[in-house]
C-alpha cells in the first residue's frame, strides 16, 4: 500500500489501443493486441492499510484473551478438544489454523455455507438459519427467504435454470441412462453420449479432439501430472486456481512461480530455465510448460495471451490454458480468451475449461491436437479411475453448447453472450463511478469489489441480504491479508432491474460502511509493469 499520488502516475499505465500498448514510459509493445485492453488494480490509501492490520492485530489480541479465559474455565470451549488418551499426540491442526478458526472465522461464519433452497438462477430461494451461540451452531427458523437476487453463482450465461421445454433433451436422457455409470471411462463407462459430447466440444473450440471428464478440479489436478514429471519445468502464476497448483505438485516437476499477469517476470523465468537448466546437474530441462487461466477468479483479470504465446513461442516452452471462468463468459460468440483476442486455438497447446459455470452442469474437458487427446485417454488419472460423467449431465451441456453455436436454430445463444457483455461493462461502470475500488478486466463478469477490514466483511454480507441480496465475501488467508473483498459473478440472466437494485443497495451501504475508497474513476496496476520493458516477438 502507498499514499496518495499524483492521478496522472497511476491511470492508464496498462492500456492497450489499437492493438499497441502505451505504457507508463511510451513504449509500444508492438502490435500483438488487436483491440482496446483495460485492467484496474488500485492501490488503496494508506490509511486503510494501517486500519486493516489493526483490526488484525485487535483480533489476535482479543482471540488470546478469549483462548486465557478458556484454559481456565471463565468461557465455555466449544471447540473439539482432543480425548485425554491422545493428549500427548501431535493435534492434527497447527495452532494457528485453530485460533484463527476459532477466534476471527466463526465470528462471521455465518456469511458463508447458507443452504439454497432453489435453482441457483438470478434469484434464489434461502433456507433462513440463526445461531444461540455466536456462530459455533446453527439452527433452521423454518422460513425461506424467497427471491434473493443471486450476485455469487458462476451463473454466467443463464443455463442454470428449471424451465420445461428447455430441459426436455435433458428428462429423456435421465429417463433412459438413469443418474450414474458406476464405471470408469477405460472399463465400461463409455458412452454414446460422451462421444457425441467430445466431438461437439472439438467443434465448438475449433481443434482436433477433446477429452470429457465428471469433475472440473479433478480435470487439472488429475491430467497435469499426466503430462509433465520429475525433470520437468512448471511456470505458474502467482495467482492460479488450487486445481492447477495440486496438479502441479502431485506431477513431481519443478515448481517456479511467476508474478501475475507479469510478462517480464514471465519471461526472466524462461530465459533463465533455458540457461542454466535444471539445478546441480545443468542439463536442459525435459519439457517447459507454462499454467495460466483465462480469467482468474479472485481478480476478475484476463491472462494477457498475446504476450504468453509469443513468449512461448520465442522460448519453445508448452501453454496450459485454464478456461474454466472464461470459456462462454468471454468472446464475440462466447469461445473464450482465444477468441477474445483474436487467436487461433493451435496458438495453445493444452485447452481446458469446465461446464460447471457457463453451461449450467458439472464436469470439464481437455481439448488441443489428437496426439494429446490420445495420451490422456490412456494415461489419465481421471479416466482411469474416476466414475464416467452420468448421461443427464452431458446432455445439459450438450444442449447449452448447441444453443451457443446456433444449433438450435435460434440466436438465444449468441444473446446470452452479448447481454452478459452488456452487464458486465454496466455494471463495473457503475461501481468506478460510485467510487468503489473494483480489481480485473473491464470485459470479466467476474468483479471484486475491496473490502480490506475484516469487521467489514460480515457486516457487509448481513447488511445486503437484509435487502435480499447474496453475496460472496472473501477474505485472508483466501486473500493476501490486507485485500478481504466481495466477488460479484454477473450473469445474462440478471436484468437491468435487478443490477439497478443492486446498485442501489452496494451505494447506500458504500457510504454506511466507509466502503468508496477510490481515488479515481479508473486505475491501472502500475507496480507490474515498472521494470524496463523486454521486446516480445510477434
């Protein structure tokens, strides 16, 4: 965090136009984008830093205070406690991990694991709790909170969703496969549904062939150690998703993290894997690959592909591409980053993308050349021990997959992917100008909005279902700690109506909670892009 500054030093040091970026020093970087490209990453005031570690360290204090008065039986322990015959073993959790827990996450516990009582569409139906016992427990009122509108599901082009006729395809296939498979894809769980998937998902991404699998964590975890091992090199940003990181770890390759989104730090990295090679023994490197995603889920960025292909490229390194929030949500026709910068798919080695956001089901795919495909088919973890996707859940993503491309014979598809662009930019336009401090990509649906004190994140969550609307709050250690923020997901189905209502709530509770911390209307993230400017090949 820093103090205030001149507003010229931070806006618009990460712009790009007309296909140039123009940064802080003048500099073009060529001509790799093809349209205009917009991040915001500001920096708040000093003040709010100090506050945010006081709340902290208040905490911390008052947390030992309570944990005394607990040793000696002046508060009541709630807490699990460890049977006298296991009292000299090593507890299970590290001391910090429980008082944290114990003391600062279960006072506003009850933010978060609120039962949902309905289809998680633009509004849903909440199972009303309420605790005796500041948190440790919960109990049922017997009362739903009817039409709360749903700011927190991955929800992003409308397809999750109860109507009759647009699930039709989906009750005839459970009718006639049932719910399960009870059988891994290499032994009998096969079916003709999941061909007919991975074909359409070929199509629909433009490259030879893809690989379906039941869950979408597991789609990373499980398939990078297929791919990469002991003697090779992962380049990862600082940022990924945990799926790309266990994956990562479990794989036995070496691990080098890069800055996000930072394509000197990015490229240091290589050069100098290329250089010195592996440690101790100096011999190059078995395979380089470099983990990314399309739109990272805390940050609301978009990766900067122009700039990792050509680095990969100019480096002969292999690129992971995690599409899991961007693959729908982003793009003229909702194929995601690679379409949204106007490149090829082959430009990418390793496509990946789930179906449990944009299309409303479960599960997640790896698509690129055959050759691949083929390997995972037989080397995958996933496909060789994990259940088949049941049937139901394939044709749902086949039918949301066909009205995207049209082949529905309607235009719904490509009017979901504009209206979500449409909310998307409305909506961040609307919080800058309120003066909020929003993080990421002017085109990602995916918004936080910063908090920073961690008092701030439960009253904020209470104060806006109190006005029936559902929120996710984040904070430390699934933040860095002086950045708790809500996370917004805006979905084509939420209307004008429900985004003004919304609005409406986050401006009054802006200034109640001392929320509009912004500086200016716009901001850039000035702090990754000081270092002297590297050319990049086209």
């Amino acid at each position: 965090m820093e103090s205030p500054r001149d507003h010229s030093s931070d806006v618009c040091s990460h712009v790009f136009i007309g296909g140039v970026e123009i940064g802080k020093n003048g500099v073009s970087n060529g001509t790799l984008y093809k349209k205009t490209f917009i991040e915001h990453f500001e920096q708040a005031p000093m003040y709010v830093a100090v506050f945010t570690f006081v709340g902290f360290a208040v905490g911390t204090i008052f947390g030992y205070l309570r944990d005394f008065m607990r040793a000696w039986g002046l508060e009541k322990r709630n807490i699990a406690t460890e049977r006298e015959q296991q009292k000299d073993f090593v507890p299970l959790y590290q001391d910090f991990e429980n008082f944290y827990t114990r003391n600062l996450y279960l006072r506003i516990r009850d933010n978060w694991n609120r039962p949902i009582c309905s289809v998680p569409g633009p509004q849903f139906d909440l199972m009303e709790r309420v605790t005796d016992d500041y948190n440790w427990t919960f109990r049922f009122t017997g009362r739903t909170i009817k039409n709360v509108i749903n700011m927190g599901s991955y929800n992003y082009l409308g397809f999750a969703e109860t109507d009759v006729n647009a699930l039709k395809t989906v009750t005839i296939e459970l009718e006639k496969y049932g719910t399960g498979i009870c059988s891994t894809r290499q032994e009998m769980g096969t079916l003709d549904k999941h061909v007919e998937l991975e074909k359409l998902v070929a199509t629909f991404l433009g490259v030879e062939d893809a690989m379906v699998f039941g869950m979408g964590f597991a789609t990373n975890s499980m398939n990078i150690p297929a791919l990469v091992g002991k003697g090779c090199l992962i380049l990862s940003d600082e940022l990924n998703h945990t799926s790309l990181v266990l994956g990562a770890r479990l794989s036995g390759a070496t691990i080098r993290i890069f800055k996000h989104n930072n394509m000197q730090s990015l490229e240091t990295l290589l050069r100098d894997a290329i250089i010195y090679g592996q440690p101790r023994t100096h011999r190059a490197w078995r395979k380089i690959i470099i983990l990314v995603e399309g739109i990272y889920s805390m940050e609301g960025s978009i990766v900067r592909l122009p700039e990792i292909v050509s680095l990969k490229n100019k480096y002969k390194a292999y690129l992971y591409l995690d599409e899991a929030h961007s693959i729908g949500a982003v793009g003229a026709t909702g194929r995601g980053v690679v379409e949204y910068f106007g490149m090829s798919p082959d430009d990418v080695d390793v496509l990946m993308g789930t179906f449990t956001k944009s299309f409303g089901a479960a599960g997640g795919y790896i698509a690129g050349k055959k050759g691949l495909v083929d390997f995972l088919r037989t080397h995958s973890h996933s496909a060789v021990y994990a259940t088949s996707m049941c049937p139901p859940v394939a044709e749902q993503i086949i039918r949301a997959m066909k009205c995207l491309m049209g082949l529905d014979g309607t235009t719904q598809g490509l009017q979901r992917v504009r209206q979500l662009e449409k909310n998307t930019r409305y909506f961040r336009r609307k919080l800058h100008e309120m003066g909020f401090i929003i993080y990421g990509n002017d085109d990602s649906p995916v918004v936080p909005l910063l908090l920073y004190m961690p008092g701030k994140i439960g009253a904020f969550a209470r104060r806006m279902l109190e006005r029936n609307i559902g929120v996710v709050v984040v904070g430390f250690p699934a933040t860095p700690i002086t950045e708790s923020r809500a996370r917004f997901c805006v979905s084509a189905a939420h209307t004008r109506e429900m985004l003004d209502t919304v609005l409406n709530a986050l401006d009054e509770l802006g200034d109640f909670l001392h929320l509009k911390y912004s500086r200016y209307s716009k901001s850039a993230h000035p702090e990754l892009y000081e270092e002297s400017r590297l050319e990049l090949e086209d």
